[in-house]
C-alpha cells in the first residue's frame, strides 16, 4: 500500500485549490454561541445529520488548524464513518484519509481512497502523517492504551494527534440511551428498548466502554513519545481547560474531552 503521502500527491494534485469551500465556523472557540450552535446540531441529527456532522466537522478543523495550516498537510481520519471530517479536511487542501473498520458506519457515499481497517493496526508505515485524528472513537474500543499508540505510531515526530471522546460520566456517557445510564446500563438499555421500540445501537462492554477523564489523562501523561499540548472540553462554552483539570467535577462536567498531543522527536 502506498504511504497517505505519496496517493494524495497521486490522486489529488489540485488540493489547494478547494480551500475555499472549506471554510470554518466563524464561531469562537470556546464561547457560548458555538456552544449552542453545536447543540442545536445534534438536537437535529437524526433527521438532517449532513448538517450536524458537516458543522462538527468544520469546528473539529478550526481546532486541528490553531496549531498549524491543513493545506499539504497529511492527515490520518481513524474512524470518520462516513468520512464528514476527512472531506472537510481535504476542502482545506489537506491530503486527508479515512480509516474505517466498520463498513456498514461508511454510508452510502464514502471519501474516496476509503480504507477499511481497525484503528489497533493501521497499514500504514511509522510517521507517515502530520496530523492523526481521532473523533469520539476512544470509548468504542476495548483498548484505549494500543488504539493510542497506533495513533501516535503513525504519526510523524513533532506531528499533531487529535483524539476527543465521551467520557463515561458525561451525562452523553451512554450515547442513545443517556443519561439514564447514571442508573445502569441494563436498565438504560431496557427503557430505551420500551421507549422506542428497538434494540439500542451501544451494549455496554462490547461497543461502548466506560473511558474516563483522570486515567486517560495519567495514561498518555505517561508516555514518553509524546507531550500534552491540550487537554480540555471539546464542547464547554468556557473555561474549557479549567473545567479539565477539577478531578472528580471533570467527570462529569467536561463532557467531551478533547487531547491535542504532539509527537517527541524521535
């Protein structure tokens, strides 16, 4: 297989010149308007989720770039689904692509030179990416500590890695069926399944897991091989790195935490 850099440079010679459509938010980050618009996005993403993924993946790019221009840059999207992000990316002349292990999350209409393969094993050599992006896929893996390193594996020394993901006592900790997973998660399941009268998408253990803030937090403080340039709420209206740091409060009041690490020289 081709390294991301040497098929972007193959496949899409004209990157730059899409820079245009890509543009962000224009909402400050963080602020209350953003804040609100995000939520009004999800209330609505069900029946019009081009519009909420297509503006978390404009916010989610305003982030990646206060640490650096996209234009050239390549980026590694680890379970985009349906590629939302990884095409925001490119609209910003990124040379950007999507690694899916899931084919059914890919839709109906996947970016192209979409590659399915699980986050643990990437087939992609050391250091081929400039950014490696992760979106709220943490505590849908089993593994936090390898899905981790495979992030940081491919990514090239002073690269960029992005991971943000819903903390278990989030009150979004249980996805479809929160926040009723504060009661347990059977119980969760088994309301949702009443009120709806299907079987939740999320079993707990299998394709959801309780991650949570603090030993995260102590697990990436621990390595070696990168530095935390950030850890704060993704979504938080404000003080979003103070409300990070509150052991126990973050629990619950992050939300969503987002990590910005970079790579060490090698």
């Amino acid at each position: 297989m081709r390294t991301p850099s040497s098929a972007g440079r193959a496949t899409r010679p004209g990157a730059g010149t899409e820079r245009g459509r890509g543009a962000g938010t224009g909402l400050k980050d963080p602020s209350i308007r953003r804040s609100l618009a995000l939520f009004r996005a999800f209330l609505h993403e069900q029946e019009d989720p081009e519009a909420c993924y297509s503006l978390l993946a404009r916010d989610a790019a305003d982030q990646v770039e206060a640490y650096g221009a996209l234009q050239g840059r390549t980026v590694v999207d680890i379970g985009g689904g349906g590629g939302y992000f990884t095409s925001e990316f490119r609209r910003r002349g990124a040379h950007a692509y999507l690694f899916e292990p899931d084919v059914r999350e890919l839709g109906p209409k996947p970016p192209e030179g979409a590659v399915v393969a699980d986050g643990y094993l990437l087939p992609l050599a050391d250091g081929v990416a400039d950014v490696c992006f992760s979106s709220n896929v943490l505590e849908h893996v089993a593994d936090p500590g390898t899905f981790l390193s495979e992030m940081v594996r491919v990514t090239r020394p002073d690269g960029l890695i992005y991971v943000s993901f819903t903390n278990w006592l989030s009150p979004w900790g249980g996805h479809e069926w929160a926040p009723w997973h504060y009661l347990g998660a059977e119980r969760a399941r088994a309301r949702y399944r009443r009120r709806t009268g299907k079987d939740a998408k999320h079993t707990l253990g299998e394709n959801l897991h309780a991650v949570h803030i603090g030993s995260t937090l102590r697990q990436v403080r621990a390595r070696d091989d990168v530095t935390v340039v950030s850890a704060r709420s993704r979504y938080w209206p404000f003080l979003a790195s103070a409300v990070a740091k509150v052991p126990g409060l973050r629990e619950f009041a992050t939300w969503n935490l987002l990590l910005i690490l970079r790579r060490c020289p090698a």
